[in-house]
C-alpha cells in the first residue's frame, strides 16, 4: 500500500516536472493571462515598498487583480531570491524560483486531495488518479503558471478534499476565499457544491450562511486593505471582474465560442482519456454521483458565458479524473475476465495515446511564446557588441507572449511605449526593436526572427502530422546612421 501511494505522488510530481519543462530555456516564458501576477512578482521582490515603480502603475491591464496571491508567493520565493541576489544571479532565476514555489503549493493541495481520494475510494483509484493527472499535459503546464485561475484552484483542491471526508463547512469556507479574492466565477463551482451540500443535509442552511457570510465578510476586509495600498484606490478587485465579465459582459471582446465548446474542445483536450472514462465511472460507482453532477453543473454554467478558455473550467479536472480513477479501478480488478480483459487492453493502450497526445502539445507548446526566444536571442546578440547603450522597444504582440520584468537585464533599458509611428522608431533612438509587424523599419536592419506556432497539420506517412509554426517576431534591428561607431 505504501508502495502505491509513493508511486502515485512520483507521478503527479514527475508529471508536473516534465510538461512544465523546468528547464532554464523553455520555462521562463508565459502569456498574458499572466502578465499581471508575474509583474507584480517582480515588483515585489525588486522594488519593494515603491509602489510608483510597478508595472501596474503604468500599464493597468483591462480589469485589476488581485495582489495577494502575489505577495504570498513572493514572500516564500524572498530567502533564495535575496540570496540569488547577492551573488548578482540573472532576474530570470528568480522567476523560476517563484514558479517552482506555486508548482509546490499546487502540487501539495493535489496530494491533499490525492489522499481523500485513497480514503474514499480505496489505494488503487488513487493510484490511477495520480497516473491519469500525470499523463495530462493541460492541467500540470498550468499548475507553475501564475494565474488567477491556478491561485484559486489550490484552495479548491482543498475544498475537494474537505469535501470527500464530509467537513461542509471546511469546504465552503475554502470556495468562498477562491472565489472572494482570486477568482469571483468560482461562484458558478460555489453554488452546485452548496446545493448538494443542503440536499445531503451535510449543513444546514442557517450554518452555510454562518459559514459563508463570516468568511466572505473576513476576506472582502482582506482584499480591501491590500490592494486598496497597491492600487492606491479603495478597490476590491474581484468586484470590478465580476461587473466587467458577467455584467457587462465584456470578455466576449476577446472572442467567443459555441456553448458546447467546453464538451467538444476543452475537455477532450485537457482530460484526454480520462473524459470517456470519467462518465463510465459514474455509472459504475454511485458514490461518484454526488461529487460528479456538481463539477459538471459548474461547467455546464459556464458555457452559458461566450468567452470559453480552458483554464477558466481548470477546476473541474481533478474530480473528472476521480471518476476516471474509479472505472479504471473497476476494469483493473476484473481484467482477468473474459470481456473485461479486452476493456482493460483498450485500457492500457488509451493510456499510451494520452502520452502521445500530451508529448505532442509538448512540442507545440515549445514554440508558443516567441516574445520571450526573441528576448533571449537579442540578449545574447547585443553582448556581443560593444555599445554605448543599449535602449530595447518591445511591442505589444511581443510583450503578451513572453516578455516580463524578469527577463530584463540590469545593464538595458527597456520601452513598452504604444503608439509610435513608423517614421518615429529612428527619432526615439531606439538600439534594438522587437516588432511583430514590420520586418523593415528605415534606419534598422533585421538581425533575426523568430518562429512560433501556428497550427498541427495533418498528413500521410509517418508522422501522420506535423507542426506549422510562421516566423512571428522580428527582432534585433539595429539603429543605423552615418555618424554611428557601432554598426552591425
């Protein structure tokens, strides 16, 4: 039994190890769904107290987060970052390290949840529940990725736990911080939860209000006092979310989807083999129903709103997988019979087509955030050159897929300035431009480009696809004038 266990945690941490690719060349990009905790991050462990240098201040974003997730994690990533700092170590070391520190917190919430499930269900279904996560590419790539979803999906991971051993109130109290402070359509998770919870009659309805109301009230204060300083305004930002995306209903600017997007794409994709598995394990266990029609109300809530992003039904995962855990137990237990034997070798072999399906989002994701290569690249170019200065422009394609702060150098400045026409790059004496868009710019030659995913194509032989990636970025053109000392 203890072998299991400890098989089943080598999995999930491998799992999250190998595709979030922690290796110094590949993870330190991010897109920008991240941007806002990633700067903040940064603000925090650079600039500390001074508030008039972080990023927000001069780039706001559409809507304002939350800083809290932000402080937590950097005070925990602040001993090896200070000390990284005193041996003057690059700012992308830091991002590592502060990613590491939420693949940690992430992970552990996980085996919170992993160990309910053994209690629950029994040692295998954990085990299949580990390896079934293990082999999901979607949900461990996002698990070191700073996004409000993610910061909200470790408590939820706690409140599935609470949950699995009965504990309404604990489980309530931890959907009720998710959704008050880091991400407010938690609310649509929140409510099928609390439903089954008062027709369970695990808590009463007098004691879900308690419950609820005194937490909500605890963390609003919270919220409040917290980025009411950073944002130097009275805000609570979950409020103005919720006012922007469901009121208003202005995320479908950024593209909309069918209502039955989150069946046919989402959950395909992120479940993999696991999705046909998790229906079968209702069916096959009716412990699995009180769990599995809640998660699966959230996301048949959330497909009434038009803009659909896999990240924003994340959640639902881990309870999917439980169901799958169950059917894969039940095939596993009887695989010596006859029709069973043949369910279990279909078993086996759609557990290898989930690694094959999740090595090649892999490979895709490689290629996904051009900013960040482009950045690297022109780095490494412009110390080989002796100049005088060396004065970046970075556009806004460029600065959504990969550029941060902390992949800044100490030694460079940097302009994110919007806005300028084409005749201006020269006037604002810029050394280098990372562009998107115009691959000639008068006074600037193109140094290099860089690649980035466009789509998988399908095709004859073996492989029976390949991967389509354009040149997206056009970087390192050098300023040019007759008088200059430093051509290249």
């Amino acid at each position: 039994m203890l072998r299991v266990a400890f098989l089943s945690f080598l999995s999930t941490l491998g799992g999250i190890l190998f595709w979030d690719r922690l290796l110094p060349s590949t993870q330190s990009w991010f897109p920008i769904e991240e941007s806002f905790n990633v700067q903040a991050m940064h603000d925090i462990l650079y600039h500390r107290q001074h508030i008039d240098r972080y990023d927000h201040c001069e780039f706001p974003g559409v809507v304002p987060r939350t800083f809290v997730g932000a402080i937590i994690l950097s005070i925990l990533a602040s001993p090896v970052v200070a000390a990284m700092q005193l041996f003057d170590a690059a700012k992308i070391c830091s991002l590592l390290i502060v990613r590491l520190v939420l693949g940690c917190l992430v992970l552990s919430a996980l085996r919170f949840f992993r160990i309910k499930v053994r209690r629950k269900f029994g040692f295998h279904v954990e085990a299949f529940f580990a390896m079934l996560t293990a082999l999901q590419f979607h949900l461990l790539f996002y698990s070191t990725r700073p996004l409000p979803n993610i910061l909200a999906f470790i408590l939820v991971n706690l409140a599935y736990g609470f949950w699995f051993e009965d504990n309404a109130t604990s489980t309530l109290k931890c959907l009720t911080v998710a959704t008050v402070i880091f991400r407010c359509d938690t609310v649509l998770l929140f409510v099928p939860i609390a439903v089954e919870l008062l027709l369970s009659k695990s808590i009463s309805l007098l004691q879900a209000i308690k419950c609820c109301l005194s937490t909500a009230v605890l963390c609003i204060g919270f919220t409040l006092l917290v980025d009411s300083i950073f944002w130097q305004r009275i805000l609570w930002p979950e409020l103005e979310v919720f006012w922007f995306n469901s009121i208003l209903n202005r995320s479908s600017e950024w593209g909309t989807h069918a209502f039955y997007w989150y069946f046919t794409s989402a959950l395909p994709r992120s479940l993999l083999v696991a999705y046909p598995l998790s229906l079968l394990g209702v069916l096959l266990d009716r412990r699995m129903v009180r769990y599995f029609a809640p998660v699966f109300s959230f996301v048949l809530l959330y497909s009434k709103l038009p803009h659909k992003e896999l990240r924003f039904i994340i959640c639902s995962v881990p309870i999917f997988n439980v169901s799958a855990a169950v059917a894969s137990n039940r095939v596993y237990n009887n695989r010596r019979k006859n029709v069973w034997r043949l369910l279990f070798l279909m078993l086996l072999g759609s557990l290898l087509v989930s690694l094959g399906c999740s090595a090649i989002m892999f490979l895709a994701s490689y290629d996904n955030y051009p900013g960040g290569h482009a950045m690297k690249a022109l780095h490494q170019m412009g110390y080989s050159r002796h100049l005088p200065s060396k004065t970046v422009h970075i556009d806004s394609f460029t600065a959504m897929n990969g550029v941060s702060r902390f992949s800044e150098e100490y030694s460079w400045r940097y302009s994110k300035e919007e806005g300028i026409a084409l005749e201006e790059y020269r006037d604002k004496n810029f050394t280098f431009l990372l562009n998107s868009e115009l691959p000639f710019v008068d006074g600037y030659k193109c140094l290099f480009a860089v690649n980035g995913f466009s789509r998988a194509h399908l095709q004859k032989g073996f492989p029976p696809f390949s991967l389509v990636s354009y040149y997206f970025i056009f970087g390192g053109f050098a300023y040019l004038t007759s008088e200059s000392s430093y051509l290249l």
